[in-house]
C-alpha cells in the first residue's frame, strides 16, 4: 500500500476516533476542539478515497465523493445548536444521501428488483421508524414533521440502493459498502433517537452517532475504491486496453 494512502488513511481515522471521543465529552474545552475535528473529517477521507481509488476515479467513485461534500456541509451545519442549522445538516446530509443513490445506481445489478430481500429491509425499516421520528419530531416543532419523514425516506432508499450492486463487483467491495450503508443508517437512528425522543442528552449516545457515522462513510468509501480499481483492472486487461471501456 503507497505511504500517501496509508497516511491519509490513519490520518481519516484518527480524526475519527478524536471527534467520537470529543462528541461524549461535555465542556466548552471539547466543543471549541470539535470545531476543528469534525470539519476536518470529510476533506480526510475524500483524499484518502482518492488515493485508496489509485486515482482512477470513475463515476461511482465521483459520486461518493460528491456525497462526502455534502457530507462534510451537514457535519459543520450540525456544530451549530439552532433549529436553522439542524435543517441545514438534515438539507445537507439528504444531498448526500442522493449522491450516494446515484453512485450506487451506476454500478447496480440490471436483475435487481425492489422485491429483493435488502429492498424489503429498507421498507420495513423505514416503516419501523419513519413515522416514530416524524410524530416524535413534530412534537418538538411541527414544521420538523415533513422534513424529518423526507430524510427517512431517502436514508431508507440508499441503504436499498446499496443491497443491489452488480455481482461482478468483488464482493469484498460490496460487503464494506453494505456494511458502510447500515453503520449510517443506525447512526442516523440513533441521533434520531437523542434528537427527539430523549429529554436529556447522553454522551454515550453523541460518542455512539460519531462511531457509527465516521466508521460507515470509511466503508463506503473503501468499498468504492476497491470496486473502482477492480473495474480500472479489468478495462485494462481487456481488448484495447484501458480505452475499451472509456
């Protein structure tokens, strides 16, 4: 593995597990230091994701990249107490999830079928806890009901997006995407759960929703990347070389 890779690789995760540390810490001495952790994540493993791609790029890989831009918008809205900047962070992290769809979307099986098992889960999921949040939202603030049922509904279609993957695909690659997916769908679940249905704030619950959503967007990318060099082998080893299939 090249040493920029391995650098930007341990420089994502330990910026990771510095901010799921400081999310459960409680003072303005970890705050003030979450201002700089936290904007800092996504710009990491972009990088890291560029060069864990060999820099081949591709559509699929732009697009997570893409998601991890939006990514990194809803992780410096969400600094922010306000309501304003908690719409924000949902507005900014819906973007991403769209990206993510379209990314997946470019490398999907064409037998795939929404009656497939990973499909079915993501309805049912979202039947398990999209009305909860929303109800539990709107007692909060009214206007949060639509907005926060909207974002279920699209975390709930990437995560469906991403059980459908062509099999040509290593299925290590789809294995840390899938795995990625889910980490994001139970942090989201779980900061759902802090945000509306907890009267008081648990730090363990704020370290968890960090754990959870800095680990999913690695595998993500990770699994991406190793699909984008698989698909960069095997335009090259093909007849007419790299070109064949560009």
């Amino acid at each position: 593995m090249p040493k920029k890779r391995i650098a930007a690789t341990l420089g994502y995760l330990t910026l990771a597990a510095t901010d799921t540390y400081l999310a459960g810490r409680s003072g303005k001495a970890a705050r003030r230091a979450r201002y700089v952790t936290k904007p800092l994540l996504m710009p990491a493993l972009a990088a890291s994701t560029q060069l864990a791609s060999d820099e081949s790029g591709g559509a699929t890989v732009r697009g997570v990249q893409a998601a991890q831009l939006f990514s990194w918008g809803g992780d410096v809205a969400l600094l922010g107490k306000s309501e304003k900047s908690f719409l924000t962070g949902v507005g900014s992290f819906f973007a991403a999830h769209v990206a993510y769809i379209a990314a997946f979307a470019i490398a999907r099986d064409p037998h795939a079928s929404v009656t497939d098992p990973g499909p079915k889960t993501a309805a049912a999921a979202w039947l398990a806890t999209a009305p909860v949040m929303a109800i539990a939202a709107g007692r909060k603030d009214p206007t949060l009901r639509l907005p926060i049922a909207a974002y279920a509904g699209i975390l709930s279609t990437m995560f469906a997006t991403s059980t459908t993957l062509k099999h040509s695909l290593p299925q290590g690659a789809r294995r840390r995407i899938l795995a990625g997916t889910s980490l994001f769908l139970i942090s989201d679940s779980l900061l759902g759960a802090q945000e509306f249905l907890r009267k008081d704030r648990s730090p363990a619950l704020e370290s968890a929703v960090m754990g959870t959503y800095t680990a999913g967007q690695w595998l993500i990318a990770e699994g991406s990347a190793a699909a984008a060099r698989a698909t960069d082998s095997g335009a090259a080893s093909a007849p007419g070389g790299r070109h064949a299939l560009r």
